[in-house]
C-alpha cells in the first residue's frame, strides 16, 4: 500500500500547524494575562466572546504584533499595550499601534 502524494505533504503540514497552533495558544494566555480583566470583560461583552477569545482573536488577527510584545528582548509600558489592544479589538482603520 503507498501512500499517495498529497498524503506526504499533508503530514508534513501537521507539525507545522500543530506548532503554530501552539505560539498562537501561547501568545494568547500572554495577552491575557498582561491586559487587566475589567478591560478584557467590556471587549469580551461587545465582542460576545470570552476573555480567552477576544485575545486568540487579536492574536489571530496580528500575530507579527503580538510576537513583538512578547519579544524576550521587549519592554513595554501596560498604557502601550493597552492602547494598542484597545485599537486592535476595535479594528479601527486610522489606529496606529505603538508597539
């Protein structure tokens, strides 16, 4: 029995979004341990989403920004990420993140 092509690039695929998957997992706990809960609830209640989904969907939807944030060699100040969390839920298209 052989296994066909389209077989062999699929489970190479796997590992990939398997470790994708993950960062994104990662970089979502992070997000949502660094935004104050008061924050993420409001978004949350707009969004009809938890807190957790609000965060994976920021994540999801500008993973180079949040790789940035939780860069080892970054530092930023909580009003920074806030203002850039805050304009990123909103999907405001004249917001300009500092981070």
């Amino acid at each position: 029995m052989s296994i066909c092509a389209d077989d062999c690039k699929s489970m190479k695929q796997k590992p990939l979004k398997q470790l994708r998957m993950e960062q994104i997992t990662e970089l979502a706990d992070a997000l949502r341990n660094t935004i104050p809960n008061g924050i993420l609830e409001h978004y949350a209640e707009q969004q009809r989403l938890t807190t957790y989904g609000v965060c994976g969907m920021v994540v999801l939807n500008h993973l180079d920004w949040a790789e940035r944030l939780f860069n080892d060699n970054s530092l930023f100040s909580l009003e920074d990420i806030m203002h850039d969390f805050v304009g990123l839920v909103s999907n405001d298209s004249q917001f300009i993140p500092r981070i």
